[in-house]
C-alpha cells in the first residue's frame, strides 16, 4: 500500500517564498509519477504540477508557472513543490498526488492519480 504525506505548509507575506514536501511510503518516489494540486474551501480541487517519472517531463498551471517548481530527490525518496513570489490566491490546502502509471495527456488530470495525501495548509497574507 502506497501512501505519500505532505509538509512544509505554513503562513507567508506575499511575495515570499514556501517549499512543500512530499514522503512516500510502500513504495519508492523515485518509481511514480507524482503531482501537487490545491483546494479552496468551497472551490474544486485544481490541478498546479506534475512531473513525470520518465524524462522528467513537467507540467504546470498557468496561474503557477514561472514561480512554482517541482521536483524530487529520489535519494531522499521525497518530492518537492518550491513556491516563490506567492500570492494571497495561491492560498489553498496542498496535496501530493502520486500513482505508476501517467500518460502526457493526463499529468494534469485529478482522476489519473491514485495515491493522495491529506493536504497541508499554505496560506499567503500580510
């Protein structure tokens, strides 16, 4: 049984910066696919990265892009999500999404991932 928790989540003054962090357990990082989506209270689930286990292929939201990256540290066995320049719309719980199998055309897709943590709270405000 795959199971992946997040950390790292916290209050920061907009245009700070905020790195999440994502373990895995039963099963190597290193070996899945893995992606970070967000939720507001009240709003759908939304799609912020991915990255792909081969070729480090990436994907990322327009709202996100320039100012968020993803990676991993497959020596820590861990995934990262490096915030900068956030902004008070970028508040939002946080979740790391994993699974084995990921096609291109579905990085971005909520249903193409199987295992989910349980969200860390990033909340950006002066």
């Amino acid at each position: 049984q795959v199971q992946v928790a997040e950390s790292g989540g916290g209050l920061v003054r907009p245009g700070g910066s905020l790195r999440l962090s994502c373990a895995a357990s039963g099963r190597s990082l290193g070996r899945l696919h893995i992606a970070w989506f967000r939720q507001v209270p009240g709003k759908e689930r939304e799609f912020v990265a991915a990255l792909r286990l081969s070729g480090g292929h990436t994907r990322y939201a327009d709202s996100v892009k320039g100012r968020f990256t993803i990676a991993r540290d497959n020596a820590r066995n861990a995934a990262f999500l490096q915030m900068n320049n956030l902004k008070p719309e970028d508040t939002a719980v946080y979740y790391c999404a994993a699974d084995d199998g990921i096609i291109i055309s579905t990085m971005q897709l909520e249903s193409a991932y199987d295992y989910w943590g349980q969200g860390t709270q990033v909340t950006v405000s002066s």
